[in-house]
C-alpha cells in the first residue's frame, strides 16, 4: 500500500525524477519505489487472472471427462472397475464440483 504522500502524487510526477517533484521532503520520493509497487500491481493482477484461468480449464476438463465416461461401454467400464450408476453418479455433478 502507497503512504499517503506517494497518493497524492499525479502519475507524472510518480515517474519524474525527485528532484523535478517540488521542494518538499515528504513528496521527493524515490521514483524507483513507486514503480516497484506498480509492478507489484500488475503481477499480483496477473496472478489473479492466471488462477481464474486455470479455474476454468479445471471445471472444462471435468466437463469433458464425464461427458467422455457417458460413452464408454459396459466392458470399458468392468475393466476399470466402475459401475454404471457410479457414472450416473458423476454425471449428476455440476462441471465446478469435484
């Protein structure tokens, strides 16, 4: 989280060297520091959209893996050691539980 003085700050201001900010010592902050916390921004921003991505590709493999079980014959099925109401079973789920 900025401190309070580095929010007050206009983005080009943020960016300019320290000694271009004004004559205050509380704003002539490093412009390094308030880019590192941009930084920081955008990979936990990354982070968040990576997770909702692998999410989806979970609940879409679970999708298409019980959708492919559905088609599976009686001897496929015996081989496994899975009965055909246990299939009903998992087909009756919802795609986001597991």
């Amino acid at each position: 989280m900025l401190p309070a003085a580095d929010s007050m700050l206009s983005v080009a201001q943020r960016y300019s060297p320290p000694e271009l900010i004004g004559g205050d010592k509380a704003v002539k902050l490093s412009s390094t520091r308030l880019i590192s916390a941009d930084i920081k921004a955008l990979v936990n921003l990354y982070e968040v959209w990576a997770s909702v991505g692998a999410t989806l590709h979970l609940w879409r493999q679970r999708y298409r893996n019980r959708r492919e079980l559905a088609r599976w014959t009686e001897p496929d099925l015996h081989d496994i050691g899975v009965s055909r109401s246990d299939i009903a079973h998992e087909l009756e789920k919802p795609f986001w539980r597991a």
